[in-house]
C-alpha cells in the first residue's frame, strides 16, 4: 500500500512516502481503506523529535482519518464493509483503573495512532472495531477525518470540562488553528456568544464569516482590556486556550468571577505565573484537557450531522505530497485543517 512514515527524527527529509507492507487485521480490529486524513501539529513534533512519546521507527504518522470499511470480522454488528467511517485515534487497554472507571481517555497504556503506533497517513489502517464510528452524513472523507482529533478536542473542553451553557460568552485564543477554529464553530452551533483572538487580520476577518460575535487583534490591543471592553466590563465565562505563557495572564485577567479556563496546549511555553491569589480570591477553575472519550466522539458525530457543521478546511494536498502539507502546517499560515487525500 501507499503510505507516509518517519524513519528517523529531523526535517522533511526523514519523511518517506511510498510502498509500505499493509497492515494485518487482528481478530476484533476493522480493516479500513482511509480516504482522507488530516494534520496536527503532533505529526510535525514526531517527526522533529518525538521525544516523550515511546515509539519504534519506521512509524506511519497520522492520527486522524476517514475511509470505508474493507474487512471486519464475521459477528461484527455494527460495521459493514463499503461502510464509510471515521476513526477515533486513541486506542486503550480497556484494564487499567482508568479504563475500568470508565475515562478511557486517560488510560495509562493509551496507543495513538501515528504516536505509539502506525497512523492514517496510509491507504489501510486496522483498529479496534470500538474505535470506528459510521461517518455523519453531508460530510466529505477530508471534513470528517477533521473530526477525529480538533473537533474531539473541543468538543470535550468546551462541553465535559467547562460545561459550557447557551447564554455564556467564550474567550477563544489563536484561531485558525484547528482547535480553536473547532472550538468556535461547536460553541456558536450551541448559541454561545464568541469572541476571538489572533495576530493575523486576515484570520480574525475570515473569523467573523464563520460567527465570531467580537474579535481582538493581539498585535494591537491589550487582550483583557479588549475583553473588559467587549463584555460591559464582567469578563467571559469560558476560556479555550491552547498558546500557552504568551497569553496566559490574558487569559486569567479575562475571565468573570469563577469563571472556567480550559487548556490544552503550551505552544508558547509551558511555565506561565500562576496569578495563585486571582484564581482563589475570583474562585476560578483551570481544567487540563486533551484529547477526548468514544463516548464524546460518538455525541459529536451525533452533533455534527444533526446541525451540519462542516470543520474548515485549508488545503488538500495528495499523499504524494506531504512535504508541502507539513510545510503549510508549520508555516502558521493556515486557516483550518490541512488535509491529505489518499486515492
Ligand atoms: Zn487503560
């Protein structure tokens, strides 16, 4: 089969692309022949390094993807083969406490694709059948690959995590990234007001066409005092935040008393100020939050077809050329997923 994997860790040129032994199916796994899949910043950090992560190399990166079923086992019953489906990238150990309690998510033996294991940048990936959800209607292979890890991502800090409610107001830092872009179309979809940030114009514009109710240009303006500004001076209930210590006091000074800050990202660093005596004497919640549950995909497949909230997305590019597409995702330029097709 066709696929892209790392051999060693540096620039481009440890990226291989070509003919790759195909997986074998196991007993319980779905063979699935992958249509799409999308990138994440994680594909740039295993192949520059990949440090903490234990993983062999070669290694097929790629979390995310969707496809059609090609085989799966006789006394499956909810999957059929030619069935177009969507992969959840986390595979667990189902025995660990954390399994056992029902937060797969934090399973201490978890198995992400194009992480710890082979990954969907691929024509054939065999997973779990649990891991394997009927793709939403009205979705492209390229929008629904989207789904898997972004749109998860959000849906779990915005909804588990912060329990956000229809009348609040979110603070939604760096959009145009996955995330965040994520992030705002399932808040706006669920009659949240939103407000945004980035350096980029171009970005806050194209943010506003997708619903953005306030947007607040980084480059020029003091963050919280536009936030203060844009609330009658009370704050926002939520913050989504994934761009680490260059915001972070942004981020505190923003929100209202006991409001509720979500993060799951440390791009620009990771050891922030606390801001201790804001978070007890305003009585403010902090939530880490990555990555999210099969039950919560399943909701979010739910959400997605039932509202026909499309992810955006930036470019496709052929498997062929996943140079250029990991060259466009670390460029920062993007607005939305950067996506591969696999023909
Ligand atoms: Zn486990």
């Amino acid at each position: 089969m066709k696929a892209a994997w790392i051999t060693a860790h540096g620039g481009n040129e440890v990226v291989m692309v070509g003919e790759h032994a195909q997986p074998i199916r196991e007993r319980g796994e779905v063979l699935v022949r992958l249509r799409a899949a999308t990138l994440n910043r994680v594909d740039l950090y295993m192949r520059d390094s990949g440090a903490g992560i234990t993983h062999r190399l070669p290694q097929i990166l790629g979390l995310d993807g969707a496809g059609t079923v090609e085989t799966v086992d006789n006394d499956e019953t909810r999957l059929t083969p030619g069935q177009q489906v969507v992969v959840h990238p986390g595979i667990t150990c189902g025995r660990c406490e954390f399994c056992l309690r029902g937060e797969r998510v934090l399973c201490s033996h978890m198995s992400l694709l194009g992480e710890h294991r082979d990954g969907t940048f691929a024509q054939y990936v065999s997973v779990p059948a649990r891991n394997v959800f009927p793709m939403p209607a009205g979705l492209s292979f390229a929008e629904a690959a989207a789904l898997g890890v972004n749109h998860l991502t959000a849906w779990r800090m915005l909804f588990s995590k912060a329990r956000l409610k229809a009348w609040e107001t979110v603070l939604v830092f760096g959009i145009g990234g996955g995330v965040s872009l994520a992030a705002l179309q399932l808040a706006k979809r669920v009659g949240a007001r939103v407000l945004v940030t980035s350096r980029d114009r171009q970005k806050l514009m194209r943010a506003s066409k997708l619903g953005a109710d306030h947007t607040i240009d980084g480059s020029t303006q003091d963050i919280a005092k536009a936030v203060m500004a844009a609330t009658d001076g009370r704050g926002v209930d939520v913050v989504i935040e994934n761009v680490g210590a260059a915001v972070w006091s942004s981020a505190m000074k923003s929100l209202v008393r006991g409001g509720r800050l979500v993060t799951c990202g440390a791009t620009t660093g990771d050891q922030p100020p606390a801001d201790l005596r804001r978070i007890f004497i305003r009585q403010l919640q902090i939530f880490g939050s990555t990555h999210g549950e099969l039950g919560e995909f399943q909701d979010l497949c739910g959400f997605v077809e039932q509202t026909g909230l499309k992810p955006v997305i930036d470019r496709e590019y052929p498997l062929d050329q996943v140079h250029d597409a990991l060259d466009r995702l670390e460029s920062g330029a993007q607005f939305g997923k950067v996506v591969l097709r696999i023909d």
